[in-house]
C-alpha cells in the first residue's frame, strides 16, 4: 500500500520496481494506491511489466475509507525522498500496519525503531524489507512497536513539548 501524492519525491515510480522485482520471485502481492493517481510514466511502466493485474488505485478516500484501507493493508510502503514530517507512517503505525520507509530526512525520526528503514532508491533493499515480513514474528513485533511509537505523537505531547521550549525561552 501507498498513500499520497504523485510527486517524483514519493518515489512510487521505484516501488513499482520493487513490484516487478518481486512478482518475478513468485510472491503474490497485491499494491493499492491510494491519493493521487499514477502518472503516465508509471502508467505505462505497469503496462510494459505486466502488472496490472497486481495494483489496484483506489482514488482520493474519505478519512474514513482510508483507515479501514490502512487497517485492511499488510504494509505501507513509504520509500519517499523527501518528507516534512511523514504523516502516513503514522496513520498507518496507528492502524497496526507494519511500515517500509524511507531512512531519510524526517522519517527516520518518526518512525523510529517501529518500522524498516530503507534506501529510498534501493529496490533490492525494499524488495528484501517486504520479504523480511513474511515472518510473523517480525511483523508482530513492528506492529507493536509502531502502535507504541504513535502514542509519541498526540496532541497533548506536542502541547507539552511546545510549552517546554516556551519555558526555555523564557529563563
């Protein structure tokens, strides 16, 4: 699963890759995006490999489409080059959705110890991320942590942090 916008940073033109590379080793998996369309580019690479019978757009969902999306998905997959913060990582911790991402920018930060942290651009490290949670034990594991780390994220958290530093400012 991928949620968000098409823009070249959230790099969905190498998970399609990561798609190709693991339809090749026999592994059923099935891939919903879900935001923004694909673009023509991807469009055509899915049609050039053949896999459209393994990806499934489901459009621009309400809010609560998309958690019953999150909930229902086995991974996301978040290989973006370039994120402010990284919101779906933790939509998708706060589902029980183990996560692939990015170990770059701000990601690593969020989603701390919680998901698998990968090489944007490296298709064999994801392809490898997504083999890795075959194993149950592993999977449970990163769901748990994920589900933990999200309670790191609330609003009353951040209004404590922001008022922190307003004490700190003040000294």
């Amino acid at each position: 699963m991928n949620v968000g916008s098409n823009n070249s940073r959230k790099n969905v033109s190498t998970f399609l890759e990561v798609l190709s590379v693991l339809k090749t080793l026999g592994l059923q998996i099935h891939f919903w995006k879900a935001g923004a369309d694909f673009n023509s580019e991807q469009k055509d690479f899915i049609k050039n490999h053949h896999l459209e019978d393994s990806i499934t757009y489901l459009g621009k969902p309400d809010e609560h489409t998309l958690v019953q999306i999150y909930s229902a998905a086995d991974i996301l997959v978040a290989p973006s080059l370039y994120e402010g913060f990284g919101m779906t990582v933790l939509e998708a911790m706060a589902c029980g959705t183990p996560v692939i991402s990015s170990n770059v920018t701000s990601l690593p930060e969020v989603a701390g110890d919680a998901a698998i942290l990968v090489e944007p651009k490296d298709v064999q490290a994801i392809a490898n991320a997504v083999c890795r949670l075959k194993d149950d034990d592993y999977r449970n594991s990163l769901i748990t942590k994920g589900l933990a780390r999200v309670q790191k994220f609330t609003w009353e958290n951040t209004a404590e942090q922001i008022i922190d530093v307003y004490k700190q400012i003040i000294k």
